[in-house]
C-alpha cells in the first residue's frame, strides 16, 4: 500500500468510527413543469429553496433516519402579477390564494421503513398568522406551512 492508498483507508476508517450516519432528507419533484403558478424562468430557484428547506428539517430526526419527500403538486401563495427589477412579484389578498402542496413521503430508519404516506399541505390563514420568516423571504409561507406538517408529522411518528 502506498502513502496515499494509506492516508485513503485511515480516512475511510476514521469515519466509518465516527459514530452513526447522519439523518437525510431527499426531495423529489414529480413534473414541476405542471406547477401552474411557477413560471420556467423562477422554478429552478423556487424548488431548490424548498429543497434546501425541507433539508434543513433532518436535525429533527433520529440519526439514522433518512426521509424521502415527493412533491406531487404545489401552489404558491399569492399570485404572481409582474416583474420588478427581473424579480417577480406575488400579490397576496389572504382570500382562496393561500400555498398548497401535495406530497408523498417514506420514513427509513437503517433501511426499514418506519412510515409512509401522503398528505395534503395547506397554509389556508397564511396572512393571519405569525410568522417567524423575514418579509423578504419569498417563500416564508410555503416554508411556515412545511414546518408546520413537519411538526405535525414528527410528533405522530414518535408516538
């Protein structure tokens, strides 16, 4: 074994003694180009957010716990009207524009399935509500209403 293949297993050996995996969180987008209320030019941006949102939820979860989420249908809040500056606007009226999300979802934990299913996202009271996203956040009522099946739906699983 030379220096390198040396330094390679130490590495590898190290982290395998590292302790237990990290928890995971792996989202999915089942035809994003039929999410009606996103046009081509945001939709790469808007489903990485998400993405990185729906990520950021793994602290939540058992280390070895890896959670899959399959986004089948989303609506945002609001609706989109015009551009300002290369940016879209959505102009919200807390009436019937409130976000939704449709998705199907599967707990593992080491490879077994602890729970799947799927659920019905909606953030219907969205503009009377507290919300703890920054106003600038352009996703702060999508990102509120994942928090809250997050919170729904951990606390279910661990009863």
């Amino acid at each position: 074994m030379n220096k390198l293949q040396k330094m390679i297993y130490g590495v590898a050996v190290g982290f395998s003694l590292a302790g237990p995996c990290l928890a995971e969180v792996h989202v999915t987008y089942v035809k994003p180009e039929q999410f009606f209320d996103i046009n081509q030019t945001d939709r790469e941006q808007i489903l990485n957010d998400l993405t990185t949102h729906f990520q950021s939820l793994d602290k939540s979860l058992a280390p070895d716990q890896t959670l899959n989420v399959e986004v089948t249908a989303l609506e945002l809040s609001g609706q989109v009207k015009e551009r300002f500056r290369g940016n879209p606007v959505r102009v919200l009226k807390g009436g019937a524009d409130w976000p939704s999300m449709h998705l199907r979802y599967r707990l593992e934990s080491k490879g077994q399935l602890v729970r799947s299913g799927e659920d019905d996202l909606a953030n219907m009271a969205y503009l009377n509500r507290m919300n703890n996203y920054p106003t600038s956040d352009y996703l702060r009522y999508e990102k509120q209403m994942i928090d809250d099946w997050f919170r729904n739906w951990l606390g279910a699983t661990k009863k």
